[in-house]
C-alpha cells in the first residue's frame, strides 16, 4: 500500500536517527558505562539494536497514517540513539585495549 508521505517527513524520520546517534553517547553511554561493565553494554546494546531495527521494519503492518509517522520517529530515534550507545563503547573499548594509539 502506498503511503503518500512528504519528503519533509521522510527527512524528519531519518533525521531523527542522527539526532539520536548524536545524543546516544553524550546522555545514554556516559550513565550506562559507570554502572555496567563495557562487554555488558555492548550485548545490551547490540541486543537492543536488534530489536528496535526489527520493530522498525515491522511498521509496514501499520496503516494509520499518524501513527505510522510517529512510530517511525521513534523507531528510528531509538535506532540511533542505541547505535551511538554501541559507538561509545566500542570507543571505550579501544581505549582500555590501546591507551597509547587511540
């Protein structure tokens, strides 16, 4: 089904997954790897991801139009929000393996 949607949405919803990749490891990383270890915030991460890109892909079932377009948002909001997560950490990671070449 053809979904009539602007390309200032279209730019809205894939926008919002640079705002979040931005916002991920300023807010999210900086909290998460003082309380967990950094293996565990990258399997929760990774894990995550997983599921949100299969949530997103799964918003085809979906056929009010609102809905489609918030649930897309923040889809991809969550998409890029937990992929800066994994971008920290693995920056974290290089930096304990590397100090000095990092």
């Amino acid at each position: 089904e053809e979904r009539n949607i602007s390309s200032a949405w279209t730019g809205a919803i894939l926008g919002s997954t640079h705002i979040g990749t931005m916002l991920g490891p300023i807010f999210l990383a900086g909290v998460l790897l003082t309380k967990f270890s950094t293996a565990a915030l990258m399997s929760l991460s990774a894990f995550c991801l997983g599921v949100c890109t299969l949530l997103c892909s799964l918003l085809d079932l979906i056929h009010n139009l609102v809905a489609f377009k918030l649930l897309a948002l923040l889809g991809r909001f969550l998409v890029g929000l937990i992929g800066g997560c994994v971008n920290a950490t693995v920056f974290s990671s290089l930096v304990a393996i590397y100090p000095n070449k990092v």
